[in-house]
C-alpha cells in the first residue's frame, strides 16, 4: 500500500495537533515534560506508525509479510523511558506520574494517527484533556479531606534552615512524613542562593492555617510558602483552610 504525500502531511500535521493540545496542558502546570515533549513525542511515533505500516512496501520479496504492530509495540515499550525520567525528575514524587501517562496516552494518540485511525485519536485527546482539566477540581476536594497535605517553601539557603522549620511543625504538632531538597538556585539580583523544600505533612484536625503560615514567615530568610501547591501570600495570609 502507497501513501500520498498530502496525507503524510495532513497525519503529522494532526499529530502535532493533538500532541500540543495535551503538552500544553502540562506546560502551564509547569511539569516537567511539556508542550515541547508532547508534540516531539507524537510526531515522531506517527512517523514510526507510518514507516512500519507503508515504508516497506514493495521493499520486500514474495511470500512475506509486513507487520505493523511489531514496531508499534516498541513504541509504547520504549516511551516508558521517558515516562520514567519525568518521574525521576521530580525525585520520586508522585506527581510526576501524571506527566509520565500524559506521554504514554500521547504517543498512542500518535500511532493512531500514524495508521490513519482518526477518530480514536481525536476522542482519546479529549478524552485526556477532560480528566486533566474537569477532574483536578475533583481530585483537590477529595484530597482536601485527607490528613496529608504538601508544604513548599523557597528561603534563602543557610545553615539550619531545615531544624528551624521542622521545630515550627513540631511545635504545631505536625508530623513530616517527607522532605525533599531542590538544588540552591543563585538570584541575579541578590546573588544570594536559594532553596526549594517540599514537604508531605500529616496535620492535626484542629491545624490553624493562619497560625502555621505566620510562624513560617516569621522565620529568617523566608520568601514564600506554599500550600496544596497555592501560594500564601504573606501579608493577607488568604489560605484558611485545610
């Protein structure tokens, strides 16, 4: 079977289409694989669906058959590693799952469109962006019930930094069921360092917000917290809820 060359186009042209819509959705979230993977992702795995579907034809002797889905399967195996790296990136958090499946959707939304199969592909993509989109208010609600909550904090990087925050938790009674550090990153502007720590914390029931945030802007060298991925913004103090 012969493949016009207008059709190649219209093929990766959709690819590129369908795959940004996606990356972009995570690019606003600023994960870590974006708008950028997503398209790369998706074009290159309709390329490969149309290679392995049409590039051997008339390539091959008498008697033999072409089979598609072989190459088809090593896509979705070999886009594991990249999937994997999102997660590793975010030094074994969780968060990093969505990302690694939003690649894995994408490029079978590729070899989709790869073969030609249109609909399946332009409903997968909705499909996709409707959990990502509708589902997260959803999701935020449910988590809000449940007693583990992330904590960010960006503060300038100096010694102890780490024992005054988790004396401040401790104080409030607040256990820390994980901490991860990011890497000193050095402000233009100041020149000085500053680090990124998140938390996984299991709070009491009775928590005041109000009384944590404030606590932790009183602390040295503290420029901004985060809560369940919102910023408290350290005048107004708006986030009260659990």
């Amino acid at each position: 079977m012969i493949i016009e060359y207008w059709e190649i186009l219209l093929r990766l042209f959709l690819a590129i289409i369908l795959g940004g819509m996606i990356g972009f959705e995570r690019e606003r979230l600023n994960r870590p694989a974006g708008f950028r993977t997503h398209i790369l992702v998706c074009a290159g795995s309709a390329l490969i669906m149309m290679v392995s579907a049409y590039g051997f034809s008339g390539q091959i002797g008498e008697g033999f058959e072409v089979d598609p889905g072989r190459i088809a399967a090593g896509v979705v195996t070999g886009i594991g590693f990249i999937g994997a790296g999102t997660i590793l990136q975010q030094r074994g958090s969780i968060r990093g799952l969505t990302t690694a499946a939003t690649i894995w959707v994408v490029s079978g939304v590729g070899l989709a469109v790869g073969v030609g199969f249109y609909l399946g592909a332009i409903i997968t993509t909705f499909f996709v962006l409707g959990s990502l989109l509708l589902l997260r208010n959803f999701e935020k609600k449910f988590k809000a019930r449940k007693r583990e909550k992330n904590l960010q904090i960006v503060a300038i990087d100096q010694p102890g930094l780490l024992g005054r925050i988790a004396n401040v938790l401790g104080e409030l009674r607040i256990n820390i069921r994980r901490s991860e550090l990011g890497d000193p990153v050095r402000d233009e502007e100041t020149g000085e360092e500053q680090i990124t720590i998140e938390f996984m914390i299991e709070v009491p029931y009775d928590l005041d917000l109000k009384e944590l945030f404030r606590r932790l802007y009183n602390l040295e060298n503290i420029i901004e917290v985060q809560w369940q991925e919102e910023v408290v913004e350290k005048d107004g103090l708006s986030l009260g809820k659990l």
